[in-house]
C-alpha cells in the first residue's frame, strides 16, 4: 500500500548538505519584492509594507506521530506542512508571505523522496504566493522530522489575537469540520486491511475523496483573509482549528476571558463526513468537535458586522459570546445544554488511553 | 558519566502539551518593547525600530548527531542552541531580540529534564537579550530534537550578506578557533574510557575547561557586534563559523565571486587547544580550520576601517580578499601556499568515511 513511487535511490550522501539544499530549492522562484535575501545567507532579509509588523509562528511534524509515510505521499506532506504552517499566519488576521524548512532526514530517505516533498512544499507556495526563506537540513538515526516556521506580516490595527472575543460577538466558523479526522480513520482502516492481506486492493471509494483530501491535502483560508480584508471586518478575535473545535473555542475564550454559547445545528459537518462518521459508529458532531486538523479559521465578529459576513457562503455563526466566563457551552439539537470539553488530539496524551 | 542529576520523573503526559508549555514558559521576563504577543496566540507579533528590517534564520539539532546526553548536561544544551540560532543574527550584522523553540520528545524524558533544558534557555535569552517568543512541543518515539528560530533586526545600511566582500578587503576573526571540537574530542575519550570501565573518575582536567567550554556551552559574539556597530564600522561581507574556517571562507568567496588568501601564522588557536592537539596527534591548524562550532565571526572589511578595528584584540586579521576568484590559499610559515579545502562538519557526509 506504500504510495511512493519506486524510483531510483540517490542516496542523501552522494550530494551532501549545501548541494541537496541547492538542488531542492533552485526551482523556486521569488514571488514578494519584500524578500531581499532568502536561502543562503546566515539569515533571511526581508522588508515588509510601510507600518506592517511581523508575526511569526512554528511548527514541528514528526513521523509516527503527525504523518505515516505508509500512506502518506510525500508530496501531500510537503503541501500539508505548509498549509498548517501558513494557518497560523491567517489565525491572526495577517497575510502569509514566508516560510523556514528544517529537516532532520534519516538515511532511508534519498534524493529523490526529497524532490516529491519538495514539489509539495512548492505547489503549497506557489498556490498561497509564500517565499521559501531559508532552512536547515541535518541528518537522524531513523525517521523524518519537519519543523516550519512561517512568517507574514498586517497593519498592527488589522490584526486579530485570540484575546479581543466581547460580549455578544458571534463566533464564526470556516468550511466543514471533522472531515479530516474521518479522512485520517479509512487511511488506517485501509492500512490495517493492506497488513492483514498484502494483496488486498485498497478501498479507496470515490464519494471519500473529499474526506482523504481534507485528511492529506487540506487547504488554508486564504479566501477569508482575503474577504474580511476586502471589506474592511476586523474579527474580534480570531484563532485556527487544528486541535478541533471544542479545544480552540475554549482556548479563545479563556483569553478573552468570556463564555461561549454554540448551537449544534450550527456546526458545520460535511454530508459525506456524516456517512462515513456513522459507518465507524461515531457520533458526526463529535468528530466536528474534536477531530482537529481542520485548518478552518475560528473568530468572533461584532453583531453589526453580521450582515456582511452572513453573505459568505464559507462562513458558518455557530454560535455567541457570552459574559459568563469560563462557561463553555453546546446547546443541542434538543434544547438542552452540555458543557464543551477540550478533547483535541492531545501530543502527550497518555499511550494507555 | 552521565550528568544528568538524578531527580525526580514527572511523565510529560501527567501535564499535556499546553500546561507543560505554560509550566515553561511561566518565568520568561518580556524584554522588548517590541514584543507586543509572545507565546500564547497562533504567531508572536512584534514590531521592530523605525527603519529596521527583520532577518530571521532556523536550526536544527539531533540527539546522537549535534549532540550526546551522555555528556552534555541538558542546561548547557538549552544555552547552547539559543547561541547557535543567534549567531546567524550577528552574522547579518543585525541584532538578535526573538526566538522560537520547537521540541520533539520522547517519553523517555521528565518534566524534570526539561526544566533544566529550559533554564539553559532562559539564561542564554537573559544573557543575550532575547524574547522567547513561540514554539510548539510534540512528541517522537524516541530521542530529542530541537529546532529553533532566531529573529532580529537592522537597518539595511548597516546589513552584511556574505556577497559584499571586495579585493584588498582585510579578513577578520573573531576569538580563537578549533577549541570547540577539541573539547569534543576530549569528551568523546572520557565517554570511552567510562564505558570500558564504569566505576572510572572522569579525568576533566582543569586546564581543559576552556576547550570543554567551547562546546558544551559556547557564547557569540555581541560584544562583537556592539564594537562594530558603536564605532559605525560595516563589514563588507560576514559569516558565521559554525562548520570550521576553510569551509565559511569559501562561502565567503562563493558568494562575493572573489578570492581569499590567509596566512597560517595569523589563524588564531588558544594554547590549550595547541597543547590537546598535540595530545591527539592533530594538527592545531587542521582543527582550527575544520573543526566547526565555534560560533565565532568571520568578515571582512574595507582597508580603512584596519586601524579600528586591529585595536580589538579579540579580533585578528587573519588575510586578505584577491581578484582571484575561485582561488581560495593558506601561506604557510614556511612560505608555501596551499588551497583551502571546506571539510567542515558536514551533517551528511559518508558513514564510512
């Protein structure tokens, strides 16, 4: 079931480091006239717009951990560790323009694995117009480990923080939820299916392909930075979901330092993520709830703005912001109220659990 | 030998990732006023002098290949990698104020481990005047690896690349050179020696503090930095050495399409790093050419600027830039020249080599 191509094997060593870097990064062109230095200095050199700051943000994937190269093709990965890198930059209301790639690759890796996790990282740059500014490549005993540092830059007034969430704001949603985490469920059905019978063809059914995609391929919202810059809206706070729903509204309103009322009616659930969250018994709302690397935008805009932001297709209110700190709550489909709580994929969850 | 002090093991699960972060994190002071969100949104947000434009570079670092827990104490191995992600700054001629940790650990490691790791991060942030700003903390199956992000900024008259070096420019460097992988070598022995036999004292003697010092917990040159910048002194060109002398200048030369020539008797090397050498049937010169990590600077400057700067006696002149482009020669004491050859550390070179 392994995905990657059986090409030829050039082993990492016959380049060594400064040649492979050359030679991985020589295709990209570049795209901002803010970037005055990129790969090949001590450090990038860039200059963004008149009374635009910096924000920066990082990110590490680790192989066994974040991705299963079994059934992950590589480039998939190289987009998809950009993507969740760049969300970031948006979670702030701020325009994405450069990346950082650092990779500890272990000697089972050759030239050419690296050249598809390249095409990834670049199809991902051309696609959200990102400079690829500088890395560090180094060897590790076993496995593939990926750390992405992306950098944009906002007029400071523009810029949203998970902390500005008022009373009566209405939380707003992104796209569909839980789609990712049921597309990552077949992939290891699919995989437990290959190890239990190397000759089984993989069930790979075309009305799941929205549901692999979102797991393997996702998309950022640059299209809402874009509408909300377009317009003029400054969210009121603003925050990305890649730890699921429950986790992110928890954590925007414990910096905001206010209650949050969603309805379940209101949250966003693909129908094919519905089909398939019944056929592994799960309840759909909770993959929505907790399933996690969504890379939707989660914010909260002040009422008057509700007009405008209602007209965008993309954009779901979920929900409101309340004054009762600390009370985090989902009002079902029953009327009744259940509290939320932060079930995200958990890095350090206990291995028994 | 191991140094690690036998304390007690909090499994990281017992926190989770956000609560381990906050545990961290908690004691770091905010030096910068341009330090308007750090650790806590999706991205740190600054704001960097009128004028000054940011640079930022990446790192990344291995357990069992940029360094062994056996020896090095996890609070040395915190400041280390502060040092070496910053020393990219300096290098640019620009000021180091940001940086952000990202950390895969294994379950192998305590909370414990990491507070210690964490107080050689805070003591090289306070001693160099840096915010920490972000990161992120996952899991690996076994080992450690850290990347690190350093962020700072300039005004970009005052920027050095590694292109701008001229013919006549005087070459400089800072401090003394092959200390660092010596201290290694030493390290290495003692390693040997206690797995032979572990009840073995491990024999650190006195005058080799300095070369154990060197690698185990290194500085960089702000004082390097402040001098040049104090006395409105820019270097043409500049680099810095973490991968030995030999392979920085021909980056240098590479970059700015010249030639280098230095002389043998001007390469600075600490008597101690004479005397262990010596010990190891190594050539001091060899070492302080190729022997890598010293984290110190190499530049270049106009022939105007020599009377400043020779009166830094923690910088020698070491050569001089040609026209010769693509010719980079060492005049020995006996008056012979031979090529400069890179044979730095290289993070992919040839296990059987």
């Amino acid at each position: 079931m392994s995905q990657q191509p059986r090409v030829s094997f050039t082993p990492i060593s016959q380049l060594g480091e400064f040649k492979l870097i050359e030679h991985l990064t020589a295709a990209f062109p570049t795209l901002h006239p803010s970037s005055l230095k990129l790969v090949g200095d001590d450090c990038a050199h860039m200059a963004f717009g008149p009374g635009h700051h910096p924000v920066v943000s990082t990110d590490m994937f680790v192989q066994g951990v974040h991705f299963d190269l079994d059934y992950f093709p590589l480039q998939h990965l190289g987009h998809k560790v950009v993507v969740a890198a760049i969300s970031d930059v948006f979670a702030m209301n701020a325009r994405p323009s450069h990346i950082l790639v650092s990779l500890a690759i272990s000697s089972h890796f050759s030239v050419e694995m690296l050249e598809l996790f390249y095409e990834g990282i670049a199809s991902a740059c051309s696609e959200y117009q990102i400079d690829l500014a500088g890395g560090d490549t180094t060897t590790i005993q076993r496995g593939f480990v990926i750390n992405v540092t992306a950098m944009g830059s906002a007029d400071p007034n523009q810029m949203a923080y998970r902390s500005g969430a008022k009373e009566n704001d209405l939380i707003c949603v992104t796209g569909d939820l839980g789609a990712a985490y049921l597309g990552l469920q077949l992939l290891e059905r699919e995989k437990k299916v290959f190890r239990a019978n190397p000759h089984a063809q993989p069930e790979l059914r075309e009305e799941n392909h929205y549901l692999y995609q979102r797991f393997l391929r996702p998309d950022c919202r640059d299209d809402v930075w874009k509408f909300l810059s377009d317009r003029q809206i400054k969210p009121t706070s603003m925050i990305d979901i890649s730890d699921g729903l429950s986790s992110e509204l928890i954590h925007l309103g414990q910096q905001s330092k206010v209650g949050i009322r969603i309805y379940e009616d209101k949250v966003p659930i693909h129908p094919a993520a519905v089909e398939v969250a019944k056929e592994f018994h799960l309840e759909p709302l909770t993959c929505a709830l907790n399933g996690g690397e969504d890379y939707e935008l989660l914010f909260t805009i002040a009422q008057a703005d509700y007009p405008t932001v209602a007209a965008n297709r993309d954009v779901s209110v979920i929900g409101h912001v309340t004054a009762a700190a600390g009370r985090y709550e989902l009002v079902s489909n029953g009327g009744n109220t259940y509290p939320l709580v932060a079930q995200g994929w958990q890095a350090f969850r206990n291995e028994e659990t």
